[in-house]
C-alpha cells in the first residue's frame, strides 16, 4: 500500500522571474512562475510577464536559491541603521552649478 | 485558374489552417494544465488567430467582393474550408495537443521562410510577422514533445501514441495541387515540395532527442485541399459561427 498520509509533492519548482524593462537597465523582479526545468521556466516567464512589451531579457531564478532573511532578524538587521544619518549623503554643500541630483 | 482566384484559394488555405488549429488552441483556456501552460497556449492561440486574420483580410480585398474577414472566417461551411486535416483534430491530452502543434509549427516555420521571398508583397509582409512568432510556437511545442517523450514511462508512452495518431496526417501539409501550380510560376507560391526533407529532418531530430519512434508505412490521409474534412470539423465550425450565425452583424 501507498502510504497516502503524506502525498507526494507533484509541483512543479517555483522560480523567481526577472525583468529587464529595456537594455541597459537593471533587472528587476516580477513575481514568479512554476516550471520543471530552466528552459520552460523562461517561456513560462515570457508568456506570463512579457505579453505586453514589458521586457528586452529576462532571468528566471530557482526560488530555492534565493536566501531571503527572515521577519526575526528584522530588529538585529535593520533597526541599527536608524540614528546613523551621517550615512545618507546630506551633509553636503552642492555647487549650484550640479543639476540632477 | 485565374490568378486572382488562385491567390484568394492560397491565402484562404493558410488562413484556415491557422484559424481552425488556433481555435482548438483556445478550447484549452481554462483547462491548462497548470496557470502558466493556460497562458502560454492561449498566447499561442492568439498568435495564429491573428495570422489568420492577416490572410483573411487579404484574401478579401484580392476577392474585391465586399465580403469582410469575419464573413470568410464564420459564413463558410466544412466543405468550403481548406485547413489541414491535422489543424481540426481534437485536443486529446496535453501531449497529444503539443505533438499536434509541433507537427504544424515545425512546417509552419519553414513555410513561412520561403514566404517571406514571395513576389507578392502582401504575403511576403504577413510572412515576416508571422515567422517570429512560429519561432517562438515551435521552441515552445518541441521543447514540450522533447520532455513528455524523454519524461516518465506513462508520458512517453502516450505521446508516442500521440505521435502514431497525428503521423497520417503529416504528409497531407505538402500536398499542392493547381492553386500552386499557378502561383509557383510567378514566384508567388511556396514550392512545398522543397521544404519537406527539411521539416522532416527537423522533426525527426527534436523526436529523437525526445526518444520518439517515427512510424513507418503509415497511411497517409488527405482530402483538406478539396474540402473533405474529418468528422471534427463540423462540430468545431458549429461551436465557433454559432454566435455570428445567429445574430449576424453581432458586435462584442
């Protein structure tokens, strides 16, 4: 007998798709798809995020190998750079010839 | 034949083709088997839609006799359509659908390389277009006969069926008969018989690497280009122009 208590897991891999909007620019994420293999998860990818001109090349990523930090580290990873305004680039005196910044 | 006649005979047969295999295509919406698979065929499906419409369109300004693409796509009955046998033949499993696609793809790419060289410049310019899009319906039905082939011991086994089902309809995508030969002269037409020992190279290489037998000695089924279809079409027809049919003139 098939032990059914634990069903086989039958989905497909997740992977995370990335779009780059046009050439030159950063890929950026879009959401992800389900596929058994790169190849398909990159027409997958196309069919579901570039129907309508939305990118010029895309990465897929198995979401398995993305190491996310977790919800708990949010104090101990982000927290300390509260009071640390020295950081930002503030403190500067810009030229008024300097536009675009 | 008259060459208006021949030209308007031509673009209806592709026409046809892609409307009818585009329209089984559709009938997935819904039931992919997974969300992404659903889109990707109904991409797929619009894609050749619209190659339909190319030709449907041209078809009708060459008739010159008012009538629109929608009346050649929904007021012509199953013995007035010129697809191939294989472009109406049901659905069946996701692998028997993607065999039927790749068949037609892999004929469709070739078809359309040389199409691109037509001395009519309306045919040339659907060509074009089209031909980026079939590509793309080709990479993605081999890359799917390629894994369902090579994949478990069930899915090999049902598409190879598949693949026993379909065969006797391959040989029927080459078939010419006067249309062409008139169009052919004038470096209109495509000369079917210089693109068949390509697709079957290409088809028997992705069947190999999908670990595919191609059969042998199969009979070979005809009669789309005389309007004798299989017992599919009319079913399909009768779903697809019930709406137009009913309330002529219906805008949606």
């Amino acid at each position: 007998m098939t032990d059914t208590s634990k069903p086989e897991n039958k989905e497909w891999p997740l992977w995370e798709v990335f779009l780059q909007p046009k050439s030159g620019a950063h890929h950026a994420h879009v959401g992800s798809v389900h596929a058994p293999d790169a190849e398909i998860a990159l027409q997958n990818a196309r069919d579901v995020y570039t129907r309508r001109q939305e990118g010029t090349c895309i990465w897929v990523v198995p979401a398995e190998a993305i190491t996310s930090s977790q919800p708990d580290d949010e104090n101990s990873f982000f927290d300390p750079a509260d009071d640390k305004i020295y950081r930002h680039p503030n403190f500067y005196t810009l030229p008024s010839e300097v536009k675009g910044l | 034949m008259e060459m208006k006649e021949a030209i308007f005979n031509y673009c209806l047969r592709y026409a046809d083709s892609s409307l009818i295999i585009g329209h089984r295509l559709s009938e997935w919406c819904g039931h992919g088997p997974i969300l992404e698979e659903d889109i990707a065929m109904t991409n797929v499906a619009l894609d050749l839609v619209g190659q339909s419409r190319s030709f449907y369109q041209y078809a009708a300004k060459v008739e010159g006799k008012d009538r629109t693409e929608d009346d050649l796509a929904y007021l012509r009955d199953e013995r007035e359509y010129r697809n191939t046998l294989l472009t109406e033949q049901p659905n069946g499993d996701f692998g028997q659908t993607m065999m039927r696609q790749f068949l037609f793809d892999s004929f469709q790419v070739l078809f359309f390389e040389k199409l691109k060289e037509s001395k009519d410049e309306d045919m040339s310019a659907i060509a074009f277009k089209s031909i980026k899009e079939s590509k793309y319906h080709l990479r993605h039905s081999s890359q799917w006969v390629i894994r369902l082939g090579d994949g478990t011991e069930e899915s090999h086994q049902r598409i190879q069926n598949s693949l026993e089902d379909l065969w006797r309809f391959s040989d029927e995508l080459f078939e010419m008969n006067e249309i062409d030969e008139v169009l052919i002269k004038d470096g209109i037409a495509v000369d079917l018989s210089t693109i068949k020992d390509h697709w079957m190279q290409n088809v028997v290489d992705v069947l190999a690497e999908a670990t595919l037998n191609v059969p042998e000695d199969t009979f070979m089924a005809t009669g789309s280009r005389e309007g004798k279809h299989s017992e599919h079409l009319g079913y399909l027809l009768a779903e697809m122009q019930v709406l137009p049919r009913t309330y002529p003139g219906a805008k949606w």
